[in-house]
C-alpha cells in the first residue's frame, strides 16, 4: 500500500508539470496616440518582387529598404525607394533560399534569415550575414561571393518562424516563431559555423502567427506583427528577447493588408508591406506623432 501511494503521489504531480497551462493571450490596450493611421505612400512596381517577406532600412543608402522575396525564390535581395521603385539587386552566390522570410540590420550588415518551415520538419536552419552595398546610379545588378552563414537547429525541435530581428544593445539576434499557440522567442549572437548549433527557447509570448518584427536601433522601441495586429513595446534598455516573452505594451492601429510580412522602422515612423503580389501590394508609413 505504501508503495502504490509513492506511485500515485509521484504520478500525479508529473501529470501536473506536464499539464502545466500555457500563458492565455490577455487582451492589450490599443494605443492611437503615438503614430498616424497607415498612409499608402506608393504602390511596387517592380515585377522582380512577387512576394515581399522582409524588410529593413537602409543604412548607407538614405531613404531606402532591403526586402526580399518568400520561398522559392532565388537568393536575392532588392533596394527599393519610398515610391517603390528598385534600384539595385544583389544576388547571394551559392547562397540557399529554400524559404527566406526575414531581414535585419546592425550597422552596415544585414542578416537574412532562411528559416520558413511550414511543416516542421527542416534539420536546421541558415541566417546569412553581409556587409551592405552601396548603390550608385550606374549599377542596377550585383553579385555577392562572399558572405557569412550560421546554421542553427532549436533544441526544442524544428519549428517555423518568419521574424527576425537584431537587439542593439545586447548585439544578438532574435527569432520568434508563428505556429505555436503561444510562440517561443530565441536570441543568439552572430557565429559563422559549418556545423549546426542548438538554440534554446527564452520565453513564450501569448501570441500567435507572427510574421515581421524590427527594433529600433536608438531607442529599443520593437515592433511585431501578425496577420491581424501590430504589437508594440516602448523605449527601453533592457534586453529585447526578456521584453518580449513578458508580452507588448500596446497594439497599433494597423491597416489590415493581404499576407502583410514585412514591417520595418523609419526616422519618422514604421513602414509595412504586403507579400502578395498584385496591383494592390501597397507601402504603408507609419507616421510618429
């Protein structure tokens, strides 16, 4: 009897770890004073851009933006204008691009994220690292020989994810994902391997279906965003990867758009774009107020 007792003691409380609730989505007070209702300030013409999946601003390159387009598109990265229109095409040579989805920046390097995995099931995943090119007028193309990689694998098992983003302050990147019910949040520093290495979850956010994030270089403001929402976090100096598993401050108001995976900070603002590609795949900005 004694011994059927320390069973069921012992059973129970590992029912109990393993039924451990997940954290509930609370509801997140909407914030309309800090920037301006979403203005269409130009519509992509270029047809090279089918399906925009990241984006971030440029640093050596004023008034414009690195994106890129979903899977099963070439490794190649476009500089776009404010009115949308391209001015340069870099082509990542012997780069993979089974399914890029983000792009960050620190400095003058970019950090371009192979990581979509719709089904879970990829051995390991791949952030690139290159130093930014400096367009001029009498170039429109450019092939890159030379660049970085990372190979990572989650310890918790493969997952999908779609965001990328590069805290500034504590110099990691940071993954979130966007299946899960509650999505897992990673930060690293930039290690160039051959082999993969294991990451391992921070955190959890009450969220889900997380497509895009940035963080704004000079005062640690982060955007995330799903389908449906912009999540916010006010200025800090605190590391990114605790303040998001603690969940946003705010949500944004936020013009609904069709597949939106790319949102990016500006001096002014934040800008967003669609992935889809249609006569309608319009550049949203942000105005701070």
């Amino acid at each position: 009897m004694l011994n059927y007792s320390k069973t069921a003691v012992f059973l129970l409380v590992l029912l109990a770890i393993s039924c451990t609730p997940k954290k509930k989505e609370v509801k997140i007070e909407k914030n309309k004073s800090l920037f301006e209702k979403g203005l269409v300030v130009a519509t992509i013409k270029g047809k090279k851009i089918e399906e925009a999946s990241g984006l971030v601003n440029s640093a050596i390159n004023p008034g414009m933006f690195w994106t890129h387009n979903d899977s099963g598109a070439d490794a190649k990265l476009f500089l776009i204008d404010q009115e949308g229109n391209i001015h340069l095409k870099v082509f990542l040579s012997g780069a993979e691009s089974f399914d890029w989805e983000d792009i960050a920046r620190h400095g003058a390097y970019l950090y371009i994220a192979d990581m979509g995995d719709n089904d879970a099931k990829r051995e390991h995943i791949i952030i690139y690292k290159i130093k930014e090119p400096r367009w001029d007028s009498l170039q429109t193309q450019l092939t890159l020989d030379s660049f970085e990689q990372m190979s990572l694998q989650y310890a918790e098992g493969a997952r999908d994810a779609e965001s990328l983003l590069f805290d500034h302050r504590t110099q990691e990147l940071i993954i979130v994902t966007k299946r899960e019910k509650n999505c897992h949040v990673y930060a690293f520093p930039f290690e160039p391997n051959i082999d993969p290495i294991a990451i391992a979850s921070k955190g959890t956010l009450p969220a889900t279906l997380f497509t895009a994030g940035d963080i704004n270089s000079s005062t640690g403001e982060i955007l995330l965003k799903n389908y449906k929402k912009i999540y916010y976090w006010e200025a800090s100096e605190n590391p990114a990867v605790l303040r998001i598993a603690e969940g946003p401050d705010y949500t944004l108001p936020y013009k609904e758009e069709p597949q939106g995976e790319a949102i990016a900070w500006t001096d002014e603002g934040f800008v967003t774009l669609s992935e889809r590609k249609d006569k309608k795949q319009k550049f949203y900005f942000y105005e701070r107020k």
